[in-house]
C-alpha cells in the first residue's frame, strides 16, 4: 500500500500539535511584520531620529517575522492552516522595506520623467530651473548654464568645495537658503545686464568666507537673513532698484563694516555707513564690524527695528534720542559689550528680547513712558544687578528677566497689573522684590530657581502671606 495512503501517516502529517505550532508561528510573523509596517509608515521624513527608530526597531521585527514564518513554512503539510499564515507573514516581511523605498523610487521616476541631469547638477527638462547641486562634488568653481532663470531653494546648500560661483544674466530669482552653508564661497559673480529681482531667505546665510558680492541693480527684494552670519563680509552696496530688506538680512556679520545706498533709492539711505529708510525713521540695521564703541543714533529716528543692533560686540554705549518711541523684536540682542543704556520718555514699548543676551548690560533705566516690557525682553543679561520699572508699565511678558543671574533687587511700580510665566526665572541672587501697588496678577513660575522676599506697601490691596509662592511682608520690615 503507498504510504500516502497509510491513516498513520496522514495522522501524522496532520497532527494537531503541528497545526497548532505552525498556525501560531504565521500569526507571529503576520503581527510582527505589521508592527515593523507602522514604524516604518510613520518614520519616512528622513531624520536621523526616525532612521534610528526604522533601524533599532522596524528592522528586527522583520527579521524576526522572516525567521518565524520561515519556520512555520517548514512545519506546515499541504492541508494546514499554518501554511497560509505563515505564506502571509513571509510576504508582508517585505512590505516595510517597499514602504521604505518608495519615496526614493517614487523621486527617481519623477526625474527620469520630469528632470535632467548634467554633470551631476539637477534641473527641470527644459534646463530653467536649477533644482540641485551635489553637496558632494568636489569641483571649487560653477557656472550656472545661461538657460537657467530660477535657482530653486536649498539648491546648493551646504556644497562646502565651492569657492565662486558664476549667476548669469537670465537668472531672476535666488530660492531659500539656495547658498546657506557654502563655507568655502568667497567670490559671486553676477552678468553685467542680471535680471535678478530677488534673493531669497537666508539665500547666502553661513556663508563665511564671503568677503564681497555686488548687488545687481535689478534686485527688488533681499530676504530675511540673507546674509546672515556672513562673518568676513566687509561692504555692501544696495542698489536703487531695492524696495524691501527683511528682518537680519545682514545681522552677525562680524567684519561689515559699512552700508552704502545707491542715491536714487526712494525707501533706503545710509548715514554714517548705518542703514534707515528714507524718511530716516526707521533704523534698520546697524553693521556689526563698525569701528567705535559708542554711537548715537540720529535725531528723527521713531523706531529701532528687528535685530537693528543684533550682536554688535564692539558698541559699549549707545544714546536713544527722545524721538524714538518703540524698541523692536532683538534690537540689542547679543550686544555683549553694552554697559549701559537709558530708554527715554517717548518709549512705549521694549519689545520680545529687545536687550536679550545683553550679558555686559549692568544698568538701564527705563522711563516713564514704557507701558509693557516684552517676552524675554533682558532675559541673560547675566551682570545686571538692579532695576526699576516705573509705574506706567501695566505688563511685564513671560520671562521678562529670565536668567538675570546676578539680579538681587528690583522695584515694580504701581502701574502693573501682570507678571506673566517664568518672569524671574532663574534669577538666583534675587533676594528682594518691592511691589508699590497692589497685587497684580501672577502667572506660572514667576520665580522659579529663585527665593526672594516680596514687600509690599500697608495700604495695598490683594496681597495674602505669599504670592507667587514666595512670602509678603510690609516694606518697613525689609532689611
């Protein structure tokens, strides 16, 4: 009789104990497969976190599914369930890895179809737009093929073996960060009849060795933090045809030295090599290299733009004339030389990090004509030891005085009527606060890392034993 046909071993094939064993490996696979699909559907944006996440997680789970339904395929006969589970958990091993290749796939078929390829640089089909250069090739010198009219963003980000780099007349737009981190950049050249209308943000940020580019007189609009960190840039000319300058187009260049501004410009002028708008009411930046430890800023000025004086180390005073009425967002931010300064009466406003990292600041006086002290606005003035805020102040904003480390007094006046979260954080030598009013209304960790004392007058209202979470006690108890 043929042994196929023999009950016993049919039995044997069929056994319970294997169809068990081999159907519960299959599911084991199927949900171990699955899980590594999830990690990785949810981990494709290509950070290193999320690489770790495919790499620590999704990938032994797979390798774990393939071992599991491996062997559920050999104990599986013609007629158990296990096979079909085990078949699946095999098959779906490999989904993850299709997930993870699908957007590299997905891009190749999408430039074979849609872009081209010379010499490693990647453009459009019809060689206008310049979409990539290799951050890894090794070539110091480029010139953009006079087909090209957009340099799309990030472009050439980061290609730190380039040294000059030749734009020519057909280009009319710089993209995002299309140069930010080209280290070694020293020399842009730009065709005598460019078309360039626009720089993008931080289009050249980072780029260190950049030590001079001429503006073309078609530029209308130079992006915020264009030039940024540009620390061996020492000039630069604005042409007429430039309409707008966004916020730290040129802050932390170390070595500018001075602005010039072609003399038909209707919305720029230069005084004194710092750049104002025309009606010279707007301060708008002043060069971080500028020779001279103290400057007075013009009669007439109103207002002290964004980053104005973002990170101008050599200045240790600066005069604010009575005509200035409100502070920007990081006008002084990382002046660590300045000493001193005194906002005058027409001041309303300090506004979010206005003297922020200010860590050489001891002493400001604040007028009576501030009404609110912005987010951060002295947060690491690290050698500020006392303060006085006039009671036109209503607010004082979230972190208002955060690290001041070597504060130990402050005075608040009886215009304030909030403290916003973390006001005082980390004020570790604050000792005594003195409040003139009644209570104002206290946010979250006003003083949290530091222990003062509040006083207060007998006559104000609101006060309990602490506020804040620190105790009250009259002002003719203090020390």
């Amino acid at each position: 009789m043929n042994s196929s046909e023999d009950p016993l071993v049919q039995k044997q094939e069929h056994s319970p104990r294997t169809t068990k064993t081999s159907s519960v490996l299959g599911v084991i696979s199927i949900i171990l497969a699955l899980i590594a699909l999830i990690i990785t559907s949810c981990n494709l944006d290509g950070s290193m976190g999320e690489v770790l996440a495919i790499v620590l997680f999704a990938f032994p789970l797979m390798i774990s599914s393939l071992i599991i339904s491996i062997i559920g395929l050999l104990l599986r006969s013609k007629t158990l369930i296990g096979k079909k589970l085990s078949t699946i958990g095999l098959i779906l091993t490999f989904f993850p890895i299709a997930v993870a290749l699908a957007p590299a796939l997905e891009e190749w078929i999408e430039d074979k179809r849609y872009n081209t390829f010379v010499d490693g640089v990647k453009f459009n089909k019809e060689m206008t737009v310049l979409i990539a250069y290799s951050e890894n090739k090794k070539e110091t010198n480029y010139t953009i093929p006079e087909s090209v009219t957009i340099i799309r963003n990030h472009a050439f980000a980061n290609c730190t073996s380039l040294t000059s780099i030749t734009i020519p007349d057909s280009v009319t737009s710089i993209g995002d960060r299309a140069f930010t981190g080209c280290t070694s950049l020293t020399s842009v050249t730009f065709g005598d009849n460019s078309k360039l209308t626009s720089i993008g943000r931080s289009a050249y940020s980072n780029c260190k060795n950049l030590t001079s580019i001429t503006i073309p007189d078609s530029v209308t609009s130079i992006g915020a933090n264009a030039f940024r960190d540009c620390s061996s840039l020492t000039s630069i000319t604005i042409p007429d045809s430039v309409t707008s300058i966004g916020d730290r187009a040129f802050s932390s260049c170390s070595a500018l030295t001075t602005f010039e501004v072609g003399a038909g410009n209707v919305n720029y002028t230069d005084v004194n090599g710092v750049l104002l708008n025309t009606d010279k009411t707007l301060l708008h930046t002043y060069p971080a290299g500028k020779t001279g430890a103290n400057y007075t800023i013009p009669d007439g000025v109103t207002s002290i733009g964004k980053y104005a004086f973002d990170s101008c180390f050599p200045l240790t005073s600066i005069t604010i004339p009575d005509s200035v009425t409100s502070i920007g967002r990081s006008a002084f931010g990382g002046c660590k030389s300045l000493t001193s300064i005194t906002i005058p009466d027409g001041v309303t406003s300090i506004g979010d990090l206005a003297f922020g990292l200010c860590s050489g600041l001891t002493s400001i006086t604040i007028s009576d004509g501030v009404t609110s002290i912005g987010e951060m606005a002295f947060g690491g003035c690290t050698s500020l030891t006392s303060i006085t805020i006039p009671d036109s102040v209503t607010s004082i904003e979230q972190g208002a005085f955060q690290e001041c480390r070597s504060l130990t007094s402050i005075t608040i006046g009886a215009g304030v009527t909030s403290i916003e979260n973390s006001a005082f954080f980390e004020c570790r030598s604050l000792t005594a606060v003195t409040f003139l009013g009644d209570a104002p209304k206290a946010g979250q960790h006003v003083f949290l890392g530091t222990s003062p004392t509040i006083y207060r007058k007998p006559e104000a209202e609101g006060w309990g034993d602490t506020w804040g979470g620190r105790p009250v006690k009259l002002i003719s108890e203090k020390p």
